[in-house]
C-alpha cells in the first residue's frame, strides 16, 4: 500500500526517537513492499524559534493530508518562562483538538523480560495488561475562562473543567467497543464526589454502559484509582477517564512497564487519521546523548499500522521484534539491571528494525 505519514520531531529528544521509529517504518515498508512517504514538519519549541508559531498552518494542513503523524516530543527549558504568552506545549494541544483527536489510546503491557525494571513487585504486575482511554479534546485542557488577571494587592489565575454529553459519550463508545476486543471489562474513573462534571461523567458513562451489557462495568474515584494501580494493577483491562486524570495516571502506569520510555500512544478520532506519540516528554537533560529508550515511539508506529494504515500483520511483526530484543537481554539506560552496560537509543533502533524480516 502507499501512505503518507507526516513526521512531527519537535523538542528536546523527539528528532532521535523520532529517527528510530522512522528507521523501524522503513524496514517494514521495504519487508512487505509497501511505500511510506515521510514529510516531515516543524511543531513546538522548534517551530516557535523558526517561526514564532508552535502550531505552523503548513504543519496543521500537512497533517490534516496525510495517513498518519507521528510525533517526538515538545517543550523544554528555554521555553518554560511561567510568563511566555506562547509555549511549545499549546503546538502539541492545538494539533490534537484541530484534528479532533478526542480518544487517547495509551496501552500498559508489562514485557516478562521486565519485570525486575519496575519500582513495583514483580508478583503485582506479573499479568498487567490495561488500556487507558484518555479524552484528548475536552475538560480542564481546554475549557474556558483560563488565564490570570490582576486583582487588588494580587494576581488570580482560572482554569475552567468542562464536559459535555456528546464528549462524554463518544469516548465511552470508544473505550466499551475495544473493551469487545479485550477482557471486557471497563473501569470509568472521575471525581464524582467533589465535582460536578464528573457526576455528568459518572451519569452518561452509566447510560452507555447499558448498551453493552456483554462488558463488565464499574465507576470508581481517581484517587482510589491511582491507589489500586499500584495495589493490584492486573484487575484493569480499560480505564476510561478524561484529559487531565488521564494525563496523571499514564505517567503513573508507565512505572508498571518499568519504564516512561516503554509506553506508547494513540489519538483517534471516528475516521482512520491518528497522531502517535510516546507518552513522555522531550528529557532535555539527555538530548543528543544516544541514551534515551525509542521504545516507546517505535511501538507508536505499531499503533500507527494498526489504526490507521489496518496493517495488523505488520503491527505485530514490530511488537514481537521489540519482545525478541528485551529477550536478548538488550536494554537502554533506562531500563537496564544494575552492573550492565545498556545500548544507546540507535543500536536499539538498529536491532529492532533488523528483527522485521517478514
Ligand atoms: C502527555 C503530555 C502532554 C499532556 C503535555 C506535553 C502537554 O504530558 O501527552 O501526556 O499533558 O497531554
Ligand atoms: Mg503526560
């Protein structure tokens, strides 16, 4: 098949990551002659220094033409003045609400080669497999009033939480339809006890529930659900919960794949484009050092064969090529055992791409 796929490297480690996961893409392209056409587009700090916008019209219409974007990471220290009127992070949001991207896909697949790389027992996290679902376009990421104003003798800053039912609504389908797919089980999580969005939330999520009565079903309070993370993590199969509690408990989960660099993502929307990026950030502290994991961006462009491109055989030909490396005994930095020499961000690229063999 031919596709296009838009290439988005932005800040800080993103470009390396990125080249990873593009190395991997081509392996693929060339194993199962198939044409990729990547072009790439400046997001970010890198499109705000270049030129003064972190969100460029060519990069949003580039994207809005292509198959897929794949993207590294944004942000960093040169761009963190609390006082900036502009900042790399309002590229990466601008881009997935212009592309309606509302449903977050951010799976947590402990590797058995892993299990000694997480703070976690080994025992708790032995059979974790979950899906978190996050709402992408909505909630307290984008609701208005936000700002800060002047008041008499201080400053006063707002951040506005909303949800309506048809946001609430098409993400729930998205979480109980790939729940089918799974160990149908759904787990919503909201703050129902404080706020009211998340009783709106807690109200429609009920509601849908009952169009899928094969789907096993519970609410549950975030704070409870950060706690049971950690206690028994294997019970989930999907979590559904908005942007920001998503935000928070994916970086939480990640500590189950031993790693940030482990976890990958998908934002979808009801047609097949999707951005794919890994759930962590641009680490400034190690950019151009050839330490950081690509793991996560490249098991992004497993996301991306699957969902966009429907290249499942493909998809999974990536997933088993990064198990068969963790089984060598290859490890980055991140997640290496004490007392052994990790590989760098290229040779694991390097490995993984010579494992795609058709
Ligand atoms: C993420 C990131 C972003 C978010 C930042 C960089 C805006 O933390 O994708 O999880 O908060 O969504
Ligand atoms: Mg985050």
């Amino acid at each position: 098949m031919q596709a296009r796929i838009a290439v988005l490297p932005g800040d800080g480690i993103g470009p390396e990551v990125i080249a990873e996961a593009v190395k991997v893409l081509r392996r693929v392209a060339q194993t199962y002659e198939h044409e990729f056409a990547f072009e790439e587009a400046l997001i970010g700090g890198a499109a705000l220094d270049a030129v003064g916008n972190p969100l460029p019209v060519e990069t949003l219409q580039l994207c809005r033409e292509s198959d897929a974007v794949l993207l590294g990471a944004v942000g960093g220290p040169k761009w963190d003045d609390p006082r900036a009127a502009i900042r790399p992070e309002q590229g990466l949001l601008g881009l997935r609400k212009g592309l309606e991207l509302f449903a977050n896909l951010r799976p947590v697949k402990v590797y058995p080669d892993l299990l000694n790389a997480s703070p976690i027992k080994p025992e708790t996290i032995a059979d974790v497999d979950l899906l978190v679902v996050r709402e992408l376009t909505g909630g307290i990421y984008f609701g208005r009033p936000s700002g800060r104003e002047q008041c008499l003798g201080y400053e006063r800053a707002v951040d506005t939480m909303v949800y309506t039912t048809p946001e609430i609504e098409r993400v729930m389908h998205v979480a109980f339809k790939l729940a089918r797919q799974r160990r149908r089980k759904v787990t919503s999580v909201d703050k129902a006890n404080v706020l009211s969005v998340s009783r709106l939330w807690r109200e429609v999520a009920d509601r849908v529930a009952r169009e899928y009565p094969d789907v096993e079903f519970e609410n549950i309070l975030v704070d409870a659900c950060a706690m049971f993370l950690v206690r028994r993590p294997a019970n989930f199969d999907v979590i559904v919960t908005s942007n920001m509690f998503g935000d928070i408990l994916t970086d939480e989960a990640s500590m189950l794949a031993g790693s940030m660099g482990m976890l990958p993502s998908a934002s979808l929307r009801e047609d097949t484009l999707g951005l794919y990026e890994p759930i962590h950030g641009s680490a400034p502290k190690y950019t151009g050092m050839n330490v950081v994991n690509p793991i996560a961006t490249i098991l992004s462009g497993a996301m991306l064969l699957r969902h966009s491109l429907r290249l499942e055989e493909e998809a999974a030909a990536v997933e088993a090529a990064v198990a068969a490396v963790l089984k060598e005994g290859y490890r980055t930095r991140d997640i290496a055992e004490e007392g052994k020499q990790p590989i760098g961000t290229q040779e694991m690229g390097d490995l993984i791409a010579d494992q795609i063999r058709g």
